[in-house]
C-alpha cells in the first residue's frame, strides 16, 4: 500500500471575517448570560429561567 504525504497540513483556518463575526458572537452570548444571571439572581422567575435554557439549547443546533 502506497501513502501520500503533502507538504501542506489540512487544517481548518478562518478567515479574519470568520475569526470577527465568531468574537462577536460570543460577546452577545457573554452580554446575554450575564444579564439573564443578574435578573435570575434578582427575581428567579420561571421565565427567566426558561429564556436561560432556551438560550443554550439553541447553541448546541
């Protein structure tokens, strides 16, 4: 059996575009958690808590 190497691993860069838009994703992601901690920690509301898991359930789509 014959294998082929190349000089050029196949790894998964982004471009800086990708790397902007994935940092600014996580800052809202950062913003919303805090402000949903800070009302949960206020006023534990079942809605509060429910927007919470909500939230996260939609990050592992």
């Amino acid at each position: 059996m014959v294998e082929y190497f190349t000089k050029h691993e196949h790894d998964t860069s982004l471009s800086e575009a990708e790397v902007a838009m994935v940092d600014k994703i996580d800052e809202i992601f950062e913003e919303n958690l805090k402000s949903n901690f800070k009302r949960l920690v206020k006023d534990p509301s079942p809605r509060s808590i429910e927007n919470i898991l909500n939230y996260s359930k939609s990050l592992t789509k």
